[in-house]
C-alpha cells in the first residue's frame, strides 16, 4: 500500500515552504486528515461508535450526584441507598471497562495507519529517481520516513476516533444542560464561545511554529547521520569539536523555536482556563443565589425551570465534563496543524514520480552499445558525456580507460539507469534501455565499484544479498571464484561471522572480494567492474581475475572493465580510451601501444611509476631520505 492508497494529498510544499499551499485552518488541513483515512472508513466508523459510547456512559455520572441531593438523601431509605450503591458499583465497571476497550482498540487502529504509511512511504523513497537523493541529504530524508509519520500520530489519533466521541460529549451535556435548565446553560454556551475565541487567536503562530519545527528536526537529523556516517574522517581531522558544534547549533534552534511554541501554547491555555474559570465561577454564584433564595422572587420570575440543589451540583458536573471535550475540540486544530505540517513534508516525497520503468522484456543478447550518448548531471553545465560511442560485444571484455573525470564512472550509471542520457542511445541486445522492464535491466547488470558496500549481518548475508534465494553452498563457490575463500574460512565463524556495520570489521579488499562474490552468485548477463580490484595486493588481484576469466568462459557474460591501473586490463578484448566524455581511442593493448597515442602515454607513465623506483613515488621517497640522510 502506498500513501496514495491511503489518500495523502499531492503537490504540499517542501522544507523550503511554499505559502501557497500551506493549510491556515483547519477548513484547508481536514481534507488531508480525511484523504488519509479514506480506505480505513470502515474502521474509523467502529472506533467512533465505541468511543461515542463509552462517551454517552460517562455523562451519566452527574445524574447520580441529583439523584442523591434530590431524592435518596430526603427520603433517608436505607434500601434505596443500597440498590443506589449497586448502581453507582455497575455503572462505574461498566465505564471503565467502555473507557479501557476504547483506548486500546483507537491505539491499535492508529498504529495500523502509521505503520501503513510509514512503510509505504520507506518503499516510495527507495523508487525514486536517484538524482533525487543527491538533492537532500539523507538524514533529512530518514527523517521524512520516521520522524514525520511518527508525528501524524496525534492527528490521526485525535481525527480517526477521539475527535467523535468528544463532539458527541458535548452535544450530550449541552442537551442535558439545557433539559435541566436553559437559563444556566446560555451561560455555558457563553464560557464555549469565549475559550473558542482564545483558541482562535493562536492558530497561525502555532502551525507556523509546528512546521518548522518539522524542518529543524530534519536539519539535526541529517548533521548527525552525515557525521556518523563518516565518523573516521572526522576523528582523521580532529573535527569532533566542529561536529559538535554544528550539531548544537540546529540543536539550539530546535529549542527556541520549541520555547516558542510552548509560549503561544502556554497563553492559549491559560486563557482558555481563564474563560473556563470565570464561566464556572458565575454559574455557581448565580445559581447559588437562585438555590439559596438569597435574592427574594427575583430569579423567581425569571423563565425556565425550578433549580434544585441537586439540578445546580449536576449542572456544575456537566460543565466540568464539558471543559475537557471543548478544549479537546479547540486543541483539535493545532493537532491537526501540527500534522499536516508532517503530511505536507510526506507529500513533497510522495508525490514524486518514481523511477520510469518500460515494458519491454530483456532480448536474447548482452550486447551493450552506445551511441552518441550526451550526459551531465543535474545541476552541472559541463557535460559528463559527451557524444560517446562504444560497442561492447556479447561475451567479450572490454576497457575503460583514461584520466580522472573523463566519464568512465558515469557510464556505469548510465547502464543501471541509475540517470538517463539527454541525447543519444544506450542499448542492450538491439533495445533501447528505456524500454526495457528495469527491475529486469538491473538484475542483468551487475556492478562491482570501486568502494563496496558492504550491509551489517554475515558473511553470508552479504554474499546473497540481492539473491536471497541462493543457498549456501552457491555462496560457497562464488566466494571461492571470487578469491575471498581463504580469508572467510579464517574468519571466527566463516560465513557466519558478522561483518560489523558497513563492514568495518573488514579491510579494504575483503569487502570488494565480498562484492564480487555477490556479483558472480547474481549470475548478470553483464558484469561491470568499476575500479574493483583496486584494493587487492597483487596476488589476490591474480586469483580474482583468472576466477572472472573462468566465469566469463563458463556463462557467456558481457563484461565492461573501468580501471587507471593499465595491467589489469592489458588482456581485455578491446581497449576504450575515454578522454572529456568521449572515446578518443580504442584497440587491443598491442595496437594501442604500437599507435604511440594517448594509451601509449599512460602506459609509459605508470611503467615508469612501477618499474623505474627512481621515477615512481616510492623511488623519489628514497631518494629524499637519502638527501636527508647525508
């Protein structure tokens, strides 16, 4: 299910606040509470039916407090006190066991809708066009997921159950009032309308402040998530101070901002308590003196009923039982702000367009082409790729090369339709990736990057992870083609040992032979290889390119090498120099080499930076040791 399916509203503003759409009453923020609701309508029914009850059982309670003034204390009968005292013993059982049903029954239905959206909007996200988490940090998007739902609890709490049962409190008590005495009951009306007016007054500051104190929450989760994330760069530089600091800096802003809204909410109560107070204290000196007969046959001529000492206790009940459902009422609004300033942020994320999927199925062939292919990223004036064209023929190797920033990484992100090309083709087998079923294009393509990820969990875990049907034994072999074997036997509890988290309980080339593993056991028709021997000391980087030269012979996969270090790939069917985007040579390494041209001249700077120790970086090291030495 997704939000959609639970109605959440479309195009509500971001972080940044678009006033235009904001809600300012609850005329503007109700549409959105009851879109939500909408597929759970049947639910919703049994809950405020419940609670109306347990609502219409708690408004007998004064009746008992007349009943005795008027009529069991005159009449002194002692078994009218005893049928009297089994009543009261029924009632309140039957109250509280009304009151506790209520309660559990409207949290659990609650919890059901948050947990709803919650994992339909967590699903949402992980869709989206990946330009989209570049554009927000991601703590404040894990805040959109968690923090956000968990605040459309109140809202959905108080609108989906509560709120029913306390407007039919009020039209219960106001009904009684009246029957008992329509004098004293404008009265009550009064007191209503006065706290109404209170509450009024503070909605625009209060949903203002309610929103932004969504934002801020966002803002401190995202410093924290990016600091921890990268915790060992900032021990690396000392920078726990720095982090701290900025971390305090949202944190301190967070708390005016929530002083703030104390404030106005601390005003709002107290004159609604000021209203509430001056309301009751009138109703008891006026009907004190109507009761007490203080002021001769004036009240006497007044319209309405006799009023009794048991009416006026009953009365003074009823309008302490009012309070609560009309402040309840009133406060509705600020709940319902505070939501929806939730609701507005979900919907931001919601609304947007996952990523676009076609219909076709994958052809029969892993031939990759691409075809004046013109890319930049989002925000970029500079093109990452510009007009390139390559072939990579089905079954064969083919490498990448070239300098820094010449657009090799980019073409991996281009075959996962990861981002799309603005001009130009990319096919696979003959189609155009755009038209192919993505789920499927991605299951065909397999990257092993430069940087593995690395999950917490197992060994195990890892290996399977996007195979999770694959059983131990395939893992086994795909660790052993891999080259990792021999460590994972090492390791406490082989492939059941826990990586840690983000694998930090492992070196470098663990995780990329790890990641290699997982690529061979997904059985891609492509295999793309983005730098991923880079971490492996020379002879696990043997034992891993001839495990992929026996996979390549054995399952006929398409596989695109991006490498700086030229020996690696010296053996690949072709050889693809990118230079600005574009491919500026290609050949095998020998015909590179013999055409004296840009491959030429990378290979004679990294012979000479691995062969000649006076012309490589640890040859100069020497020799400044040595100058410092004499």
């Amino acid at each position: 299910m997704g939000l959609g399916d639970v109605g959440a509203a479309g195009g509500g503003p971001g972080a940044t606040g678009n006033k235009r759409h904001v809600p300012r009453t609850v005329a503007r923020a109700l549409p959105r509470l009851l879109k939500l609701l909408a597929p759970y309508r049947a639910r919703v029914i049994g809950v405020s039916l419940l609670i109306a009850l347990a609502s219409l059982v708690n408004q007998l309670a004064p009746q008992f407090a007349r009943y005795a003034l008027d009529v069991a204390i005159p009449a002194g009968d002692l078994r009218l006190f005893g049928w009297f005292a089994l009543a009261l013993l029924v009632y309140y059982l039957l109250r509280e066991a009304l009151d506790y049903a209520g309660m559990l029954v409207s949290f659990a239905f609650t919890q059901r809708v948050v947990d709803d959206v919650r994992r339909s909007t967590y699903a949402h996200l992980l869709r989206l066009p990946l330009a989209r988490f570049t554009g927000e940090r991601s703590g404040s998007l894990v805040s959109r997921v968690v923090g956000d739902v968990n605040a459309l609890e109140a809202m959905i709490q108080a609108g989906a159950s509560r709120i029913v049962g306390q407007l039919f409190s009020i039209l219960v008590v106001l009904v009684l009032m009246f029957v008992m005495h329509w004098p004293l009951a404008l009265v009550a009306l009064a007191v209503v309308a006065a706290m109404s007016a209170v509450t009024l007054a503070f909605q625009e500051p209060l949903r203002r402040l309610a929103r932004a104190i969504r934002a801020k929450v966002g803002d401190m989760t995202a410093v924290a998530t990016e600091a921890i994330g990268n915790v060992a760069t900032v021990k690396g530089f000392t920078a726990e101070p720095l982090e701290a600091e900025r971390f305090g800096s949202e944190s301190r802003a967070y708390r005016n901002l929530n002083l703030e809204r104390r404030r106005h909410l601390g005003l709002m109560q107290g004159g609604i308590g000021l209203a509430g107070g001056l309301g009751a204290g009138a109703l008891l000196v006026l009907g004190g003196i109507a009761v007490s007969g203080a002021a001769g046959d004036a009240f006497a001529r007044l319209p309405g009923p006799e009023l009794t000492t048991g009416v006026l206790v009953a009365f003074l009940l009823y309008l302490s039982q009012l309070m609560g459902p009309v402040v309840f009422v009133l406060n509705f609004n600020n709940q319902l702000q505070a939501g929806a300033a939730a609701l507005e942020r979900l919907d931001e994320l919601i609304t947007l367009a996952p990523e676009e999927s076609g219909e076709s199925a994958l052809p029969s062939s892993s031939e990759l082409t691409l075809q004046g292919v013109r890319f930049r990223y989002p925000g970029d004036e500079r093109y990452a790729l510009d007009g390139l064209d390559l072939r990579v023929p089905a079954g064969r190797t083919v490498a990448l090369v070239g300098s820094s920033g010449g657009g090799k990484s980019t073409v991996t992100r281009l075959l996962q339709r990861l981002y799309d090309p603005q001009e130009g083709v990319i096919r696979l087998g003959g189609t155009e990736l755009r038209e192919l079923r993505l789920d499927e294009l991605r299951r065909a393509i397999a990257l092993v990057p430069q940087e593995a990820t690395v999950f917490s969990g197992s060994v195990l875990d890892n290996v399977r992870y996007g195979s999770p049907d694959a059983d131990e034994a395939s893992a086994g072999r795909a660790l052993e083609r891999a080259g990792a074997s021999r460590f994972v036997q090492d390791l406490p509890e082989g492939v059941h040992t826990e990586v840690g988290e983000r694998g930090v309980k492992l070196s470098g080339g663990q995780r990329q032979r790890l990641a290699i593993a997982r690529a061979l056991l997904r059985g891609a028709r492509v295999l793309v290889l983005d730098e991923a021997t880079s971490h492996l000391d020379a002879e696990a980087e043997a034992v891993v390119q001839d495990a992929l030269a026996g996979q390549l012979a054995e399952g006929q996969v398409t596989t695109l090498v991006i490498a700086h270090r030229l020996a690696t790939v010296r053996d690949a069917d072709a050889i693809a120099v990118l230079e600005h985007g574009r491919v500026v040579e290609q050949g095998d390494h020998a015909s590179l080499l013999a055409k004296g041209g840009r491959y030429a001249r990378l290979h004679e700077l990294q012979h000479r930076g691995l062969g000649g120790a006076s012309d490589g970086p640890a040859g100069r090291l020497k020799q400044a040791g040595a100058r410092s030495d004499g």
